[in-house]
C-alpha cells in the first residue's frame, strides 16, 4: 500500500465553470487550509478563506472543508477547495499543491484507498464509476443499489452459507477411513444447490447490467435511401446525420446515445443494404452487417412508398421479430400496394420521418421493447456487471463439481476445494480477494478526482 502519501485532483469537469472542488487526501490533508499550525481543524464545516500558495501570497477565495480520518470518503484526512472555476487558476494551485508534498492522484486513486481503507467493498466501488456514468433512471437507481452495498450483503450471505458447509466438510478430511454419512450428504447438496440457484439469479441479470450500462443498441437498417437517418435525426431531435436524396449517403455507421423513458438507448444508424456499387459502399455494408452481429434490437426501416425490399439473409438472419420492430415510412407519400409485403411475424409501426407521424408509437413500442430485455435487473433488485457475472458463474461452476464429488462420494478433500474455489469467486466480487492486478485494472476506469 502506498497510502503514507498525499493525492490532489481536481474532482469537477475541465474548462471554465462557475466553482471547481479540489480534493487532497492523506497525512498533509490539513496543511494546506487556513488554520493555524498545531490546531486542529474543524471536522466537516465549510471555513472560508484564502488559499495561500508555498510563498503566503493569496491565490484565490475559496471554501475549505476538513474531513478528520477515518470519518471521510478515503478513511484518510480530506480536504476539500472549493474555487473557482478557472482552468489556470486550479493548476495554479495543483502545482502548488505538488510543490508543497501532494502529489496528482492517478485515475481512481480516492476511490481505490476508499476500499483499501475498508469503506466499502469493490462491487461498491465499482458502483460510484456506475453512478456517474449512468446515463437513465435506471441505471442510475441500480448503482445506487449497488452502492448501498446490496450485492455484497447478498454475496455475504452466500459466503456465510458456504463457508459452514467447507467446515463441515473439512471436518472428514482428517478422517478417510470415515465415509460422509448418508444423511449429511444430502444436507450439504441440498445447501449447494441453494447458493447455486442464488448465484445464478444473481449472473442472470448480467446482462439486463450491460444494458443498463452501457444502453441497448438499437441497430437502424434498410436498403439505401429507406430514409434511416432522417428517421434516427427526428429521434434524436436535432441534425446528426447526413440525408441525401443519393441513395448510399451514410458509409460508416454513427452511434448516439438516446434516453427513452427511464432508459437509455444507443442508435446506431448504418449503411443502406443494397446492391453495392463501389469497393466503400461494399465496405460501409460489410460494417453494417459487422455491428447487426452486436445489436440487441433491430428498428427496419422500409420505405412505404416503394414495393418491400429484400434484405441480406445475413440481416435477417439476426433480426429476427422477437428483436425487431418495422418502420414502414415515408407514410406521407401515397402508400405502394406492394410497400408492406414480407416481414410476416414482425411488429410493424407507420412514420414518416418528415413529418414525424407515428413517432410517439413508435417510441412507445421501443420503450416496450427495452424494458423487456431489462426485466432481470427489476426482478432481482440489482444488475451486476460482467464481471460479476464471470465471477458467479465460475462460482456456480465449482458448485456443480462439488456436488459431483459428494454424490459420488469422492474424498471429502475434493469437495472442500472445489467449495473453495467457489468461496474464491464469491470474495472477487467484493474484493476479498487480495489482488493488485484486479485493483489496477478496475481502479484505471475511473477518472482522476474520483
Ligand atoms: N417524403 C418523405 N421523404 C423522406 C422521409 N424520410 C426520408 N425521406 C427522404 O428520403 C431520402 C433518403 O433519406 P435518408 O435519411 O438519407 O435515407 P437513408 O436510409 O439514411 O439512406 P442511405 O444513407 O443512403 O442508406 C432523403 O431525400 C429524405 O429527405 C419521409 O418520411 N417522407
Ligand atoms: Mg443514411
């Protein structure tokens, strides 16, 4: 642990604002507020005051809170500047912050000394970089969850569980002569078919979590000029993508996020699919078709004035109607007989992109659509993230090959370390497990200042 030194970062957005927070934390914390040498500063009240740099002169009017150790977000003394917000101004006084034995904090450094100070577990620590990323409702009141400690009080019970069973377990190696009797191996099974049947609950809503996260993509296709940019620009409200009356006018796909509701979607608009004409327009619905393989929902875009197309049965291998919604467009114009052929089992919607007839439907039923695909994450209280569920799934994993072992009645030894392997998991969830790597990897997502 390197915490005998002291870290300083600007915690607020760069550029110009109306305040910025500079937070310092770590044995100098108190050193650079106004208050006299030996005194003890005041625990969390706001003093205003100067702040004065390593040569007394008054860099600028600002607020200072003091958080005593280790009743403070890194369980170390914390100061908080409040300045102003002036680009020049914070690296005035961060300069004079390293000058005086505070140095930059790396990305993630408060949060990682948070948890390595034991004030909250990693799947805590996770959730602050999943509450400032959130980018919906829900997303938001899941990391929240998550930063109420809900999974860790839920892998803690699963550890309680199965932490007695390893010592009952153990409790025969010692003995091989002696077979596990009959009735306490029913017992034990019947214990880890419970935490397995959590653990999988719990995995299951990794990936209503991902789409939490990161927002559903939401795949725009059609032939050429079917009119999918016009319609992800009424969507978004404002002129994202080139339209052209030239069929072939998006090549590469554009991505956007978009709230819908309580959720947050992410559109992307893509190539026509077409016969293609040259080696860039080839390669634009080579990508088109690279990212159906990654949507989790497909929004077909027809043009309604023209007989229905016939898509790549790459596409509609993967756009399947369970995935799917059809836009039949340009409804402004006078309908083709043959516009609404095919696409038999779809969900079909009338727009116009134009006009913007039917987008309020066909909001609705994305909406619909969406919350759906993130039903696990309402179920269960709380989504985990990937890498959580990597970790209850190998937990589940260990589970099965414990069963194994007990059933067949292979030595007790075998058992209790598979039953380790899955408490192992279970303590990479939180972070019980004392792993640099881990810590390095997860803490290098977070920004500086958090
Ligand atoms: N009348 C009418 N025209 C539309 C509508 N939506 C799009 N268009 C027109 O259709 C043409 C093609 O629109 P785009 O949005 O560029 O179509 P696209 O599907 O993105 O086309 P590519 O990028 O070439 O694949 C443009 O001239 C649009 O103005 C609509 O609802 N009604
Ligand atoms: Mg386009």
């Amino acid at each position: 642990m390197r915490n005998s030194d002291t870290i300083a970062a600007v915690g607020t957005p760069p550029g110009e604002s109306a305040l910025a927070v500079i937070r310092i934390s770590g044995p100098l914390a108190a050193r650079f507020g106004p208050w006299q040498p030996g005194v003890p500063p005041p625990a969390r009240r706001v003093v205003r005051g100067s702040y004065r740099d390593r040569s007394g002169r008054a860099v600028d009017d600002v607020l200072f809170t003091y958080f005593a150790g280790p009743a403070s977000y890194t369980g170390e003394d914390v100061l908080e500047i409040s300045c102003h917000g002036n680009p020049f101004l914070i690296h005035r006084i961060l300069d004079d912050l390293a000058e005086r034995g505070a140095r930059s904090a790396e990305p993630g450094e408060f949060t990682r000394r948070a948890f390595l100070a034991g004030k909250m577990d990693l799947s805590q620590a996770e959730a602050v970089m999943d509450l400032i990323r959130a980018r919906s409702d829900r997303a938001l009141d899941n990391a929240r969850r998550l930063l109420r400690g809900e999974l860790g009080h839920r892998i803690s019970a699963l550890t309680a569980r199965l932490t007695g069973l390893v010592a009952s377990v153990e409790a025969y190696i010692d003995f091989p002569e002696e077979d596990l009797p009959e009735e306490s191996v029913t017992h034990h099974l019947e214990v880890i078919r419970a935490v397995r049947a959590e653990a999988g609950r719990l995995a299951r809503t990794g990936e209503a979590g991902r789409l939490l996260r990161d927002g559903v993509p939401v795949l725009l296709a059609g032939v050429p000029n079917a009119g999918k940019s016009s319609l992800l620009n009424r969507l978004l409200g404002f002129e994202r993508a080139l339209v052209s009356p030239e069929p072939g006018t998006t090549r590469d796909f554009l991505e956007e996020p978009l709230p819908l509701g309580r959720n947050c979607i992410r559109i992307i608009d893509t190539a026509g699919l077409g016969p293609a004409r040259d080696g860039l327009e080839r390669s634009g619905m080579e990508r088109t078709l690279a990212k159906a393989a990654e949507a989790d929902l497909f929004l077909l875009v027809l043009d309604g004035s023209l007989p229905s197309p016939t898509l790549p049965a790459e596409l509609t291998a993967l756009a399947r109607p369970e995935k799917t919604l059809v836009a039949v467009n340009k409804t402004d114009l006078p309908p083709h007989p043959a516009a609404e052929r095919g696409f038999e089992g779809y969900e079909r919607l009338r727009v116009s992109a134009l006009t913007g007839a039917g987008l309020d439907a066909l909001e609705t039923a994305l909406g619909r659509r969406i919350a759906l695909l993130t039903a696990g994450a309402g179920e269960e209280g709380v989504a985990v993230s990937q890498r959580h569920a990597q970790a209850l799934e190998a937990a589940m994993a260990a589970l099965d090959r414990a069963a194994r072992c007990l059933d067949e009645g292979e030595p007790a030894e075998l058992a209790a370390s598979e039953l380790r392997e899955a408490l192992h998991q279970f303590g990479e969830i939180v972070g019980r497990v004392d792993q640099e790597e881990i810590l390095d990897v997860l803490f290098s997502r977070f920004c500086i200042g958090k």
